[in-house]
C-alpha cells in the first residue's frame, strides 16, 4: 500500500483532501484585512491564546496556513477621543503583541523584510489604517504614520473625510485636493492605496493618479450580490487592467442576499475570473470585523476549505496560488520599499 493511502485513510482525508491541503501548504496566503486589532481590545484576549473568540489569532493563522497578515487599525465614528490618540494606542498593542511572539510573528516595513519573515516561517504581519481621516487633513500626519510601520492606508471609511467621500454619502463627489496629495505621497512613500468603502468618484480619480498598483483590501462583485460595498464589472476590470487585486470577504451580506455559502463566496471568483482574469483576485477575510460567518469559513483556521472549493471549480494549482496569496504578493513587491 502506498504511504498516501495510508496517511489518507488515517485521517480520514479524501485524495482530494489531501491534494489540496498540500497546495495550501506550499502556497503564500495573503489576507488583506483583519480588525483583530480592536477586536482584542474589546474581547480581552491577545494574539497568543486561542480562546475561541473572534475569528484570528496566531494560532488559528497557523491552522490555517496564513503567512502574511494585514492588520487593520479601525477607529469607529462615534470614537469620543482624538482619533489620531486612539489610532496611536492600536498600534503600540500591535507592537506589544508582536514583541510578545516574536518566535511567530514579525511586522513588516519593508518587501525584504517581507521575504526574510517568510524564510523565519513566520507571519508577516502588515499594519494598516483603515480610514484616511486619522490624518486630520495634515499630511506630515501621514509621514508619521509611515514612520511608525504603518504601510497601507483604507483613504475612506463609509462617510466622508478630507479625503473624499465614502459607500454611504449621498451623491458623493470624487477625491478632494487633500485626498489628490495623500494618494501621490503614498506613491512616494511606498504605501499601499486601498479603495475599500471609497465611493465610485473617488475610485476612478485613485485610478488616474496613482502610479502604482492599488487594492479594494475587502470587496466582492457587484453583479452576484448588489451591495453598495461591492464593486461594479467596470471598476473590476479597471482594477486588474492597472494590475491591482480585490481582496474577497467573507462576510455574507457581500455575498449573497439570501443564502450566502462558500459556493456563493466561489461564484464570486468565477465571475470575476471570466470577467478580468485570476490575476486580480486574492483574499480580504474582514475576520474580526464582522457579525456573521458562513459555516464554512467560521474562522481563519478554515481556510483550507476555500482552496478545496477552487481546486473542486477546476482551478489550476497555479491559478489557485495567485488567488491564495500571489497575486498580492506582486503587489507589495512593487508597492513596498524594496
């Protein structure tokens, strides 16, 4: 008998089980938005124990053979505190947490710094702002940002900002002249644009002015599920026609109104492959920022279960790794610092 088989039955692991568990394995898996951060802060638990709270810790991420994490740093509207105050105290968590599990965990400034982390077998951790209003309409205020680590920045969240106006403004306008600067210091900086919760104008003027590659870090397609997060089939291929990635979510009202499923979340890959190619997708989980969950996707450590879906829709090995992680893997190596 062969050692598969034996392993295999073991487990009680189909072939196709195992075939894609392997993939997963050897793949880079890229998520390119958690709320974790004040998740934490809220449940009272750290990156280290898994308590079965919430939806990401380091354990589950390595269950779930994440490699490269975004943190995303969230502060709420109805935050009574200095939004910039708030946003510094998420980020020394995030450096306490990480000083704590160094053995795991390394944060990211750098695409080398990037390379060597996943040679240590750690988790690159990316730290991100997601909001564009922390700046306070002072771009020196982005610089330091830079300065402390953070490396992507979400321009809006659903309402307005000096920056431009967000999914939830009525009749909204495109990026204002202080969003046209940030955009342009990112690009100089190294520092990934995301057009997340950005309303359409503000899309389209990202497009013209940013020399580099942007992503949507959590979005789906319009067309399967007309939330106004999602993105429209023209803003899908305007995206991967400048080489940028939409990161799927997996929370449901994204993904279908009625029954959203992991075959829902995969009909969104499909209809997004026919329609721009592979190239443009990769993954946006928004673990710890979300309510609900498919079963089948209930937490990070379930990730494995999206890359039997492909594999099963007939997705080559090499078009499921783009979608795991590759594809904004290239990103990042032509956005971040070398």
């Amino acid at each position: 008998m062969h050692i598969r088989d034996v392993v295999t039955g073991a487990l009680n692991l189909t072939p196709q089980h195992l075939n894609s568990s392997l993939l997963h394995q050897k793949s880079i898996v890229i998520d390119a938005h958690c709320d974790t951060l004040t998740a934490m802060e809220e449940q009272k638990r750290c990156l280290s124990v898994c308590t079965g709270i919430g939806q990401v810790d380091l354990i589950r991420l390595k269950r779930g053979g994440v490699n490269v994490q975004f943190f995303a740093v969230f502060i709420s509207p109805e935050e009574k505190r200095s939004v910039l105050v708030r946003v510094r105290e998420v980020i020394a968590r995030f450096y306490r947490e990480a000083a704590e599990n160094t053995a795991s965990i390394v944060p990211i400034f750098s695409y080398r710094s990037l390379v060597r982390g996943l040679a240590q077998g750690k988790i690159a951790a990316i730290l991100a702002i997601e909001g564009g209003e922390v700046l306070g309409g002072n771009l020196e205020v982005l610089n330091s940002l830079y300065l402390m680590g953070v490396r992507s920045l979400t321009l809006t969240w659903n309402h307005r900002n000096e920056l431009g106006d967000g999914i939830a403004v009525e009749q909204p306008g495109g990026l204002t002249k202080f969003g046209i600067a940030v955009v342009k210091e990112m690009n100089r900086l190294g520092m990934l644009v995301d057009v997340a919760h950005l309303a359409a104008p503000g899309f389209w003027d990202v497009l013209k002015i940013s020399r580099q590659s942007i992503i949507a870090s959590h979005a789906n397609s319009h067309a399967l599920c007309p939330h106004p997060r999602n993105l429209k089939d023209e803003q899908i291929k305007a995206l991967a026609a400048r080489g940028g990635v939409m990161g799927l979510t997996f929370y449901p009202p994204f993904i279908h109104l009625d029954r959203p499923s992991l075959e829902k979340l995969l009909d969104h890959v499909d209809y997004i492959a026919n329609l721009a190619g592979v190239d443009c997708i990769g993954l946006g989980s928004d673990f710890d920022g979300i309510n609900e969950v498919i079963p089948e996707l209930s937490d990070v450590s379930r990730l494995p279960a999206f890359t039997r879906g492909l594999l099963a829709r007939g997705y080559s090995k090499k078009a499921v790794k783009k979608i795991l992680g590759g594809n904004l893997l290239r990103v990042l190596k032509t956005v971040l610092p070398p």
